[in-house]
C-alpha cells in the first residue's frame, strides 16, 4: 500500500509557480555579472587626461667663412677690410618654424655687420643660408674679435654658434680727401725693405674736383689675404674751369727683386683736362696666402693724355712688358696680374700667369 502511494506521487506532472518580471527572467539567476568598470555620468566628474607630448622642435646654426676651407690664416683681415660668412640655419623639428637670426657683437663694433637681426622661414627638416659681411672699422685696433650668431623660435630648441678673427694693424696708413676749386700738389715717397716695396706719387691740379682720394696702406708681415702694400686712388668729376688747368701726376709701384719683391713694377703718367671718374688699386702680396703676387687694377674715365707701362724682370728667367698711351677721350679698364710661382701646370716660373686677366675696353670720343 505505501508502494503503491509512492509511485503514483512519481507519477504525476511537476508543476511550479514563478512570478515573471516584466523584463524576462532574472539574468543574474543564471550567469554571474561581469565586472564593467564604472564611468561617470558627468562631463564635469571625467577625469583630467593630459595630451600626447609632441616633440620639441630644434635649431642648428653654423657661421663658416667663405672661400677653401684648407685656405691658411683666412681668418685675417685689416682694418675696413670686409670678411665674408654664410650663417646657415637648420630646422631638425617635424614642424615649419620662422625662427629669429641675432648677432651678438661680442667684442667687435655694433655697426661692423651687414646686419644684427633678421627672421627665416625654415620648413621642417630644412635649412636656410643669410650672407654676412663683417668689416672692422678703419681706426679698429689690432687684436682678435670674436662674435656670435643665435637663432630662437617659439616651441623649438634655440642654438648659436661662435666666430673669432683677428685685425692686423697697420705699419703706415695715408689717406688724402679733398674736393673744391683752386690748386692742389701732393708728395708721397714709401720704401720697405720688409715688403720690397718702393711707391712715388707725385700730383698737381688746377681746377675744380668733386673728390680726390689718395690712399695708402701698409703691413709689414701679412697674413692670410691682407695684401703687404695697398695704394687706392679715386678721382669723381675734374674738369679744367681755365685755360692751363690741368689734373697732372705720375705715379710708381716696384717691388723689388733685390728685397725679396717679385721683381714687377708699374708706372703710370697722365696730364688730363677733364676726368668724370678714376677708381684704382694696387695691390702687393710679399707674404700670406697670396704671397708672391701683384695685382693692378684701373677704370677711368677722361679727356688728355694718359700712359700706362707694366713690366716683370726676373734676371736669367724672364721679362715681359706692356706699355700704353692715350690721347684724347676714353674709357678704359685695365687688370694686370703679377705672379712669381706656377699656379697651372705647364707654367714655368709663372710666365703664363703675366697678365693672366686683363679686360680692356675703349671708347673713343
């Protein structure tokens, strides 16, 4: 009997009663929740997050000096002698930059530079080149310069860079201005043993000029490109005002062989009635990197007459000479070019290099 009410209990159908929500079945009855962080519901509660840094961006300057860079002592100048740089500025940043270029004088003169400041545009991965000429003042003492060169943008790494140079003073120094009517004479005699140099000047005017200019300079022991002797010469509008006026001179550069010159020389005469313009220069190189060489170098302008006479002598190698004259109305330019040693192959004692380049032009009136 109690079998028997076993399994009729067994039997009967299961039946349950669940109450339902509205939204299903109770999820977490069956799987366990996962753990979801939690966020905040306000744009005022979101934490503060800082940005990817970006990376700096950065300046390279570099100040060279134009010319070979084997060259020996081109760092030195003279006195009002220009010396030539190239300021190179590099972007090494991911960004454009216009970056600001200062000079810094240092120990040199405000008003000895091209220019103190200025502003590139420099894109990135880029580089910029300014020209920069540095031209000591004519009274500079002798002694060594340095300046420096700093190019600073915003959000890059500022840089500089350092030049130094050296003046090399003068052992004589001459200079003649003057402009207005009447008469003028002048007197220069210079002998250097040091140098082999032997200069004559001697001029008259009567008249009326606008500016005459008679310079000289000298440096015993040269370096670099600063010539040994130097003698300039302008001359800006002369005109004879009355019958017997005259601009007259004669004029001579040697540099003796006896003395260790390179045995050239160079003489001019002139008696001139009007002379619109003159610009000369002789330059003599004894020592330095253009040891051994001679240059002259003349345009003008003018009415009269005018000789020229070149010539080189080395006793036993060579002689070579060149003589000019003028009368009446020209315009002439002249370089001659001395030299004493091969600079191409082929030259014997430099023979080839004897007025090496000369341009003459003509123009008759």
């Amino acid at each position: 009997m109690i079998w028997i009410l076993i399994l009729a209990l067994m039997l009967l159908p299961a039946s349950a009663t669940v109450e339902e929500s509205p939204t299903g079945p109770p999820y977490d009855s069956v799987y366990p929740s996962p753990a979801y962080p939690s966020y905040p519901t306000s744009s005022f509660d979101m934490p503060s997050v800082p940005p990817a840094p970006i990376a700096p961006g950065k300046l390279k300057v570099s100040v060279q000096q134009t010319g070979p860079i084997n060259e020996r002592d081109r760092e030195y100048t003279t006195p009002g002698r220009t010396l030539d740089y190239i300021v190179t500025i590099r972007n090494e940043g991911y960004t454009n930059v216009t970056a600001t270029v200062t000079v810094s004088p240092e120990t040199c003169g405000m008003d000895w530079f091209t220019w103190t400041s200025t502003e590139v545009f420099i894109p990135a991965g880029g580089e910029v080149s300014e020209p920069l000429q540095v031209t000591p003042a004519t009274n500079a003492m002798g002694g060594d310069y340095r300046f420096k060169v700093t190019a600073t943008a915003p959000g890059a790494e500022s840089s500089s860079d350092t030049e130094r140079f050296r003046v090399q003073g003068y052992d004589y120094a001459s200079e003649t201005m003057i402009s207005g009517t009447g008469q003028f004479q002048l007197s220069k005699d210079v002998r250097s043993m040091n140098s082999g140099i032997k200069s004559n000047k001697d001029v008259f005017f009567s008249g009326s000029v606008d500016e005459l200019v008679k310079n000289e300079y000298l440096v015993d022991r040269a370096k670099g490109r600063n010539p040994n002797f130097e003698e300039q010469d302008a001359v800006d509008d002369y005109v004879a005002l009355a019958p017997g006026d005259t601009l007259m001179g004669s004029e001579s550069f040697r540099s003796s062989i006896a003395f260790g010159g390179i045995g050239a020389k160079v003489r001019e005469s002139y008696n001139l009635q009007a002379m619109e313009f003159k610009n000369q220069n002789f330059n003599l190189y004894q020592t330095g990197t253009l040891g051994r060489s001679a240059e002259f170098k003349t345009a003008d302008n003018f009415t009269g007459y005018l000789m020229l006479d070149a010539r080189q002598s080395k006793p036993g190698q060579r002689s070579m000479k060149e003589h000019e004259e003028y009368f009446g109305s020209f315009e002439i330019m002249r370089k001659i070019l001395f030299r004493d040693q091969p600079l191409r192959k082929g030259c014997i004692g430099g023979a080839c290099d004897f007025l090496d380049n000369i341009n003459l032009r003509l123009k008759s009136s």
